[in-house]
C-alpha cells in the first residue's frame, strides 16, 4: 500500500489541477498581513511527504493548524487544503480509518476533487471496503488513468466486491495504456485462472511472457490453477513451455517433476528432480522415492544416501530394503531407526515383518509387543499369528 501511495504523490495529486484556495483580499476577519508568518505551511508538508520525511510534514502540518486557529483563511489555505494533507499523512503511518474520514470530508464539500477521491479509494480498498472503493476509485478516472497501480487496485475492488466484469475491464484498459506492465498481466492472468478461463488465461501468459523478456511466473499460475483441477497433462504442457524458456528455473523443474509423479510417470520425475537434488539436497528424498516407485531400487539407494534429514533417509531405506527382499539389511536398521527417534509404530511393523522372513522370531516378538496403540494393535496381532506358525511350522511360512 505504501508503494501506490509514493506512486501517486509524485504525480503532484491534491495541488495539481486544481485552484488552490485563496484568502480574501477584502475578508473583514482577516488579521493584518503583517502579522502573519511568511511561510506556506501546507507547501512545506506536501514537500515533506513527497520526500518521505512524514516527521517533518508532521511538524508543518501542526504549525498549519496553530496558524489557522488564529488567522483562518490568512494563512493561505483553506480547511479542505490541510484536511488532504491530513490524510495522505494518515495513509502514510496506516491509519486508514483516519484518512478515510478526512478525504471524506474534502469529497463531500468539493466532490471535482479527483485526486481526494483517489486517496479514499485506497483508504477504503485498506479498510476491506471494496464496493466503497470501487465507487471512489471510478470517480478518480481522471488523475488515476497515467497510472498502472490505479487499474490494479480498481480491478482487485472490483474483484474482491464481485464485480468480476469491472475488474476484467479495468485490466483491459490498463493493458491497453501500459501493455508491459507486469503487476496488471499478473493480475489479469489470476482472473482468468480463478474463473476457470485457463485457455485465455494462457493466452495472457504467453504474451506475458513475450512482454517481460522471458519471466515465466504467469505460466506458473495457469500451471497451478490445471493442478488444482488435476489435469495434470495440461499443466506438464505449461510447464514444459515455460521450461523452454527458462531451463534453469528451478521453480519450473519443482512443479514439472511433482506434476509427473501426480501423472503417474515416476522416471521422469525422477530424472527432474534429480537435477534439483544436485543443486539443492533437500530434493534428495524425492529423487530416491521416485526411482524407488519405478523400481531401480540401485538409483534409488544412491540418492537416499544423500538426503539430509535422518529420520526421513532411513525410513526410506527400510522401505528400499523390504521391496528388495533385503530383509536382514532390514533389520540391522532397527538401532539407527531408534537412535533417530523414527522408530514408530508403522516402522516397528514393517521390522517384524522383516524379522520373521528371516527367522528372528524373538526380535519380531518384541516389535510387535510395543504396538500398543491404534489400528497398528490389530494388525500387529494378525502378524503374530504369522509369527507362531512360521515358528511352529516353517514350511507353511509365507
């Protein structure tokens, strides 16, 4: 919000356009000339906030009102002049309730004000009062059109007020004066993507990406939105793009290599995310359970040994283990399962399991011993039924 506000100060806003006001010449309540100080108390305010330095603006904006509590209008302003100024400063320290209250006033008593109604509107758009917003902001076409942030908080009113028509055509018209804008493309293409529009939506986000010079983060968006509606060829077909443009992002790998395990296609996830694995470890994991999925258990085991987190590397490996029928590998697991605090119910049953096929039917016992808790105590009683008879019986051990 800050931001917007610095934007449109710049421009010169209250001042610019419009007739400031001046004392009369033959007010009979005026004091002398004389006496009054020679300073433009509200000028040194307006320079101040465009600098930044509210403090100071602050410091002119209270001599304003100690003037005009003794001379009124002989000090060169009028109540509505320092009532703008009031507010921008309020914008400013965020007290958006304050200055809606005071461009209120100002609009009310001089509504051709545009640039008042311009700050209300973002006044408003901050306090959450979006169909407020949108009236004021409309009512600020005038100054706000040079402006690519005014289009965006017009179009985000418009939105977040369900005035989804407003909003697509505040953007167009954004668009149209400022077709490289990079706020207004994003927003455009998060319109269509929210309501469902993903072809137009990555229309948008091919000629967003022509217009930056290869950022991509408009393809993203549509990729995400086919996510979320699980058209997961669709969205490989987005990313895929955006992949061509931009090989080394490693945002566009991350979302590529989870999309094709949601696909269904673990080796190629696999080899994406075994690219970011070499870059950053913490993708280690993902690398290894993909090849684990499409069963080159070999892979799989070379990437587990690099993935950072204990627990998570050695419950892995145990799950390696078992697919492989590398039971007694298995079991030498237990102590740095334990050691790592990742010795949990579910982790104590595949060790059973693992036990018994190997016939260590004391160790399997007490594995199973310490389920003592949820679904894991039935099906740890079933697993001990296994237990007697592969003890009992080892011929009928399956």
């Amino acid at each position: 919000m800050r931001a917007l506000t610095t934007i449109w100060l710049c421009v010169g806003l209250l001042f610019s356009g419009e007739a400031r006001s001046q004392p009369s010449a033959s007010d009979p309540d005026d004091p002398p000339r004389s006496k009054l100080p020679r300073v433009s108390y509200l000028e040194v305010a307006r320079q101040e906030i465009i600098h930044g330095h509210l403090d100071k603006a602050v410091k002119a904006l209270a001599a304003a009102r100690r003037c005009w509590r003794k001379h009124r209008t002989a000090c060169g302003f009028d109540r509505l002049d320092y009532q703008s100024l009031v507010g921008i400063v309020y914008l400013e320290h965020g007290k958006y309730r304050k200055a809606a209250k005071a461009f209120l006033e100002v609009v009310d008593k001089k509504p051709q004000r545009t640039s008042a109604w311009l700050y209300l509107g973002q006044a408003l758009y901050a306090l959450q009062k979006y169909r407020a917003a949108v009236i004021a902001l409309r009512k600020a076409h005038v100054v706000g059109k040079d402006m690519p942030r005014y289009f965006a908080m017009l179009a985000r009113s418009a939105h977040k007020s369900h005035q989804h028509e407003v909003a697509r055509q505040s953007l167009a018209e954004g668009l149209e004066r400022f077709p490289r804008d990079r706020v207004l493309l994003i927003d455009l293409t998060l319109l269509y993507t929210r309501h469902g529009l993903l072809k137009s939506a990555m229309t948008i986000a091919q000629y967003f990406l022509r217009a930056t010079g290869g950022e991509i983060l408009a393809h993203l968006m549509v990729a995400d939105a086919y996510i979320e509606a699980r058209r997961y060829g669709r969205a490989i077909g987005v990313l895929e793009e955006a992949r061509l443009a931009a090989p080394r992002d490693h945002r566009v790998l991350e979302r590529l290599a989870y999309t094709y395990a949601r696909k269904g296609l673990p080796y190629a996830s696999a080899r994406l995310f075994a690219r970011l694995a070499r870059q950053a470890p913490s993708f280690a994991h993902a690398t290894a359970e993909q090849y684990r999925t499409v069963g080159r258990h070999r892979e799989a085991l070379r990437w587990n040994r690099r993935v950072p987190d204990p627990k998570k590397r050695l419950r892995q490996r145990l799950d390696i283990y078992l697919e492989t029928g590398a039971y007694r590998r298995a079991l030498l697991l237990q102590g740095p399962l334990r050691r790592a605090g990742a010795l949990d119910a579910a982790v104590s049953y595949r060790l059973a399991h693992a036990a018994i096929r190997v016939g260590r039917y004391q160790v399997a016992a007490r594995l199973l011993a310490s389920l003592s808790s949820g679904p894991w105590v039935r099906l740890g009683e079933r697993l001990h039924q296994v237990l007697l008879v592969c003890k009992e019986k080892p011929w009928l051990c399956p």
